[in-house]
C-alpha cells in the first residue's frame, strides 16, 4: 500500500534530453532528489555524462564508470579510499597541502555563499602556487546562491572570482546555479553542476500518489487518533499511506496559509482546530486538513461530510518535497 512515485518516462527523458549538453555535470546527492542516485547516475550514462557530481565520500559509486566529484570538500579526517574516477573538492589551503600527493583535485573558491572556499585574496598565497602543483588540478569550483532576484550578480561574481583564479592557474571553472545559456558570459570552458533543473525541471513528469488504506465515517466531537482529539465536524477519517518515514508533514506548512486556514477551521466551530494542519494530499480538488500529525507510514486526514470519501485502494494525491520524500515505489509509466 504504497506512496508512489510515477514518471512518465517519455515526458521526463525528452526533459532530460532537451537540458542536456557537454558542458552540464549531473549532480546525484542525498535522496537522488526523490527518484533514486542509482537511477539518476544510469540516466546521466545514458545522456553521455563523462563527469557527474555526488554529494559525500558514501555516494561515489563502487565501480564508477564516469568520472565522480565529490562536493563536500575533502578534510584531514575523510578515511574513504577513492579510485583513480575520483575528483576531490578541496576548500582550505591546508587541505590543498595535507591531501594525499597526486590526487585529482578541484579547488573550491568562496563565493557570496559563504559556505566553503578558499577566500579569493587567499588565492595569491604563495603556499597555494606550490601546493597545486603536488596534485592534479581539475579546476576552480564556484557554488552560489539560488538567485532570488535573477541570476545576473551570480553571473558577473562567477566572471571575476573565476579571472582572477585563472590568473593563479589555468583551468576549467565548475559553476552551480547560473543558467545553462549563460555560461558563455562568465568565461570559457565553464562546466555546469546541475541537479533540480535537471531532474525535476518538468514537475509535469512526476506524479505523486498516496493509497486510501481506511476510511471511518465520524461525527463532530468524537475522538480519533494518537492523540485522541475531537473531530472538527461530520464526515469521514481517512487514513492514507506517507507518514514522517516517507518525510510527509515534515516540512512546515506556509505561515499565511496556516494562519487563514486556521482561521475558517474556527470559525467553522472546529473544536481542536487551532492544532490542525494542512496535509499535502489532496481530495477531490482540494488539500485536506490532518486529523492530527502523521504517523509513521500513515496519515489519518479529516474530509468533511460534504465530499463523497474515496474508497479503499483508490490513489489520491499528494504534494512533496522531492529532496526529502522516501518513496516506497518508483513506478516507471
Ligand atoms: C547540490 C549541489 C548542486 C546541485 O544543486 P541543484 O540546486 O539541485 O541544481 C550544485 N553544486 C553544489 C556544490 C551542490 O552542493
């Protein structure tokens, strides 16, 4: 009884296909954004990816057939052995001197991020000139912001942190988050990382649907659930598959839509209301209230009497986060 994952899979490939060029390195990291790294690293085999991106020392594939960057820079204390596939990111100078000699290197520069980097008035260090030359240089590593506002500031930083790498040692510069059209403004040979535009750039493709496993008729103030609250008015308890396991109702539900939906379920009379959640399924149109947190692998939905319940067995929707969702099954449509 299953959440779901549908692809369509001639939907998704011909995305796949169509934002695919030489200079894109796909990223597969953490849950393989929903569909699965395995999956995402045979799609990227079969788009002609020589290079893909992972994001930790665990996810680098035992026998890679490509070429793997790993993304979380390399420290003193990583232990894993790599093969001779493996691209490193290095982010501190005394990383660059204490790496094992030889080994494949990309050299991650601090951008507005903040997150990890070698600081650019760090790069005329005269130990990062002698230190490169103990490894294989595979280039300058930029990762920048989502672009809020647009992508242009991503784009002129990336220009002059990568002119100014470049002046230190020649070599490709690794860029995320900049719009594939637009790596030409920011220099030559500029390899883009891509994982979200990528994989899930057509939501279209992807469908989502959880399994009704119970439906219990109820009437106002009767109590239900764990937590034995009453429920808000006549109609029916759902229970659904997708509890916390599968990463449903973790994320917060956005604050106005809280706050007005809230508001109704009070002034509807609901009696624990003001504790109530919107849940990601959907039911005959419309997003259903939790009847109280999710549990495990399940969630009990509350569905007013107005709407006809579905029946056992039958698929409603849901909404997820793709990056925090565990799906019990991938089906390919
Ligand atoms: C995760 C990651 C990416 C991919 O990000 P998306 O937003 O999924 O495209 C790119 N670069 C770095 C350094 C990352 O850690």
């Amino acid at each position: 009884m299953p959440l779901t994952l549908h692809i369509d899979q001639a939907r998704w490939r011909e995305h796949l296909r169509s934002t695919w060029n030489e200079s894109i390195v796909p990223v597969a990291k953490g849950n393989g954004y929903g569909v699965g790294n395995a999956r995402l690293l045979a799609e990227a085999a079969a788009l002609g990816a020589k290079t893909v991106a992972v994001g930790t020392y665990e996810e680098v594939p035992s026998d890679p057939q490509a070429e793997v960057v790993v993304l979380t820079p390399w420290r003193p204390f990583v232990r894993t052995q790599v093969g001779p596939n493996v691209i490193h990111t290095v982010s501190r100078l005394a990383d660059l001197v204490s790496i094992p000699a030889r080994s494949r290197v990309v050299v991650e520069v601090q951008t507005s991020m903040r997150r990890h980097g070698i600081g650019a008035r760090e790069l005329r260090h005269s130990m990062l000139m002698s230190s490169l030359d103990r490894v294989r240089f595979e280039g300058w590593s930029l990762h920048f912001p989502m672009g809020a506002g647009g992508y242009a500031a991503n784009i002129r930083e990336a220009a002059e942190l990568g002119r100014q790498a470049n002046a230190v040692r020649k070599g490709p510069l690794w860029v995320s988050h900049v719009p594939a059209t637009k790596l030409g403004d920011i220099g030559e040979n500029v390899r883009l990382r891509m994982g979200t535009g990528l994989w899930l750039g057509d939501r279209g493709a992807l469908t989502v649907r959880a399994t009704v496993l119970d439906v219990h008729s109820v009437r106002r103030g009767e109590r239900v659930g764990y937590r034995q609250r009453r429920v808000a008015g006549d109609g029916h308890i759902l229970v659904v598959s997708g509890g916390t396991a599968h990463g449903v109702g973790m994320e917060a539900p956005t604050a106005a839509a809280t706050v007005r939906q809230r508001t109704i379920a009070l002034a509807k009379g609901g009696l624990d209301a003001a504790g109530m959640a919107l849940s990601p399924f959907t039911i005959d149109g419309k997003q259903r209230w939790f009847a109280e947190p999710p549990h495990m692998q399940a969630s009990m939905l509350y569905l007013p009497s107005s709407v006809t319940p579905p029946h056992i067995g039958d698929e409603v929707g849901v909404d997820v986060r793709f990056t925090t969702t565990l799906f019990d099954q991938i089906v390919m449509d």
